[in-house]
C-alpha cells in the first residue's frame, strides 16, 4: 500500500531517531498527526533551532549555544583545579544528578578506537595536552565508561596527565548500590575485591 | 545541572513523541546534535511539511494529503461493494499488507467509548450511515480491535449496518498461526473453539 508521500517521508525521518524503527516510526508518525499537532510543529521547531545555534564548547568539548558552557563560565568551578573527563554530554548530566562533583568536565565524545580510525587529537586529547600544559589543573578524574575503550582511553588520558605532572585518578568499579551480589558478574564482583578499602 | 536553552527545549518537545520519557528524549537529543544534525534537520522539515499538507480523507477519513486517499480514489475498489471497518490509518496497513483484501476502508479513528464522552458522531459514524443510506456498499467487515470498546463499536456499526440492509460480518478471533495452544489465553482459547469450523 502506497501511504501519503508527507506521511511516508515523515516515518522515514523519524528513523533517524535511536531506537525507532519501522513500527515505532509509523506509530509515531499517526499519534502525531492524529493527536498531538500542535506538539509536532514544537518539535519541528526545536529541532530546527537546535541544530542551528548548538555547538561545541570552546573549552570542554560538550554541545551547548553560545562560545562556552555554563559550567566552563562557573569561576568556582574553575578555581577548583579538578577535571573529570567523560566521554558524551549525558555522562556529563549523569554527574551532575549526584550533586557530589563540583569541578570542571572535559567531555571527549567519544572513546579511542584504533580499528574505528578514532585516535587521541579525534576525540580532542591534542586539547587536553594543550590544557594540561597551561597549568592550573591539580588533579583529573577518569569517569570513561567501564568497557575496554573507555579502559584504553583512561589509561591513555592518565599517562598524558602525569607526563605533565597532573595527578590522576580513576572512578571506583564495584558492586552497585543496593544490587545483590549474587547476581553482579564476576567481572565486577573481582573488581569490588580488589578495591576493597579498610573499615 | 541548566542545560542550554536550545537543547533543553528539544528534550522537552522530543517527549511528545509516544513511549519517549525523560531519558530517551536526552539520548535521542544528544545522538542527533552529536551524529545526526542533517537527519534532524529533515525530521524538522517532514514534521512540519506533513502537520501542514496531512489532512482527513473526505470518504474513508484516514490520514492522507489532499482530499481523497489513494484507496478511496481506486475505482476497481469503489466497485467491489466491500467496507472494511477499522480503528486507525496504521490498522488499514496492517490489513494491506495480508494482499488479501481488495475492498474500500473506513477508519473509526478511534472506538465508541462513552465514559470518555465518544459517542458515535465523534468517530463519523453518521457519515458511515449516510454513506450505507447512498447505497453501493454490499457488505461491511468489522475489523475493529479485540477489546471491550472494539467489540461495542463493532455490535453497534452491526446494527446500523442492518437497519440499512447492508451485510455485517466480523473477522474471526481464534489461535494466532504459529502460536502454541498452551500458551493462549483462555478467552481467546474459547473463542477459537465456539468459532470452530467444519473440515
């Protein structure tokens, strides 16, 4: 059956999104058009001017409007001397939900990844090296993910910080809070050991 | 954490979007902005091309661009005398896509649901009753949903369709090809047996 081509090119731009295919792009597409009009010209417009004024921030890497972002702006944040790196922007948010961190980021979008073509200056650690030399960080915190990538690339990061003399430190693995150990994998559980601290 | 303006605002319209909460609507966001800004940028076109060119089809009611959809303009579907009777324009290509079914459609939009105020106008069916009174339709199968509402609005088009000399059947209810006996619910399973056909 041959939809309406504005229906059809809708659903098939509604693909773009993660994790929509081709049910969930056509159920969305209807609700839309049945339901929600007005919320679909809202979207269409936040979408258009997002992508017009979001860039990267001149000093984190992170998206934002404008030159630099709000946290980069913080002069408390920068008196700090501390440095968490991470590697996308919703790690950034993830961070900031603990209310514990209140440092600078340095967002790398994304992780080393030879067999990808992804080496350090991709994911701006020509950057990094240039803000280490220029002094004024005392300490970098590694809260890449805890996948091999995000492995590789702490230890990469945590070289380049003590060739200029910055102290590094890594995020703790371990048994999440509240989980049950009988079900953490071993992987994690081994790690929980091994990090373990007196009482 | 204050998110910039732009990027805020888009995780807020993103939620529009049927089954996307807080979290999906930031990873969709992000991904976009990050990876994805020329998909984005036609999302936000066909969105609002489509909330703008997308209206009802004057006949049949489904979602279409001008006045009359494709189906409703076939002749060889206009002289085949049959209705199909569904609840939404994405029930209509499911049907399509069995090939079975060379019939005229009409799409309920919804269901009759009088505790929520939708009474039969609110789904056309007084423009279901003029077009059984113009004549030309033969018989009417109701593929309305399985539930409760699907099978009110069925009985009650049945009945209309009746005190208009048109034939009304409805699609069988049984065991899904290639399910397993054990595992079908038990109303389903008793519709399966009372709707038992000699072999």
């Amino acid at each position: 059956m041959q939809l309406s081509p504005a229906i059809a090119n809708l659903i098939r731009a509604l693909k773009v999104l993660p994790g929509v295919g081709q049910k969930s792009a056509q159920r969305m597409a209807f609700q839309l058009l049945e339901q929600k009009r007005d919320g679909a010209s809202q979207l269409a417009e936040a979408l258009a001017h997002a992508v017009e004024v979001v860039g990267r921030c001149d000093t984190c890497r992170t998206l934002t409007e404008g030159v630099r972002c709000q946290i980069c702006s913080d002069p408390q944040r920068i008196e700090s001397g501390i440095l968490c790196i991470v590697e996308s922007p919703a790690d950034v948010i993830a961070v900031e939900q603990t209310s514990q961190y209140q440092g600078q980021y340095f967002v790398l979008m994304g992780h080393l990844s030879p067999l990808d073509g992804i080496g350090p200056n991709d994911i701006g650690l020509d950057k990094l090296a240039t803000r280490f030399a220029a002094g004024g960080i005392e300490e970098v915190i590694l809260a890449t993910n805890p996948t091999v990538e995000g492995d590789a690339t702490a230890h990469y990061i945590a070289d380049l910080a003590r060739s200029n003399n910055v102290k590094a430190s890594r995020i703790a693995h371990g048994v999440p809070v509240g989980g049950e150990l009988e079900y953490v994998d071993h992987t994690t559980l081994s790690h929980a050991f091994s990090g373990r601290k007196q009482v």
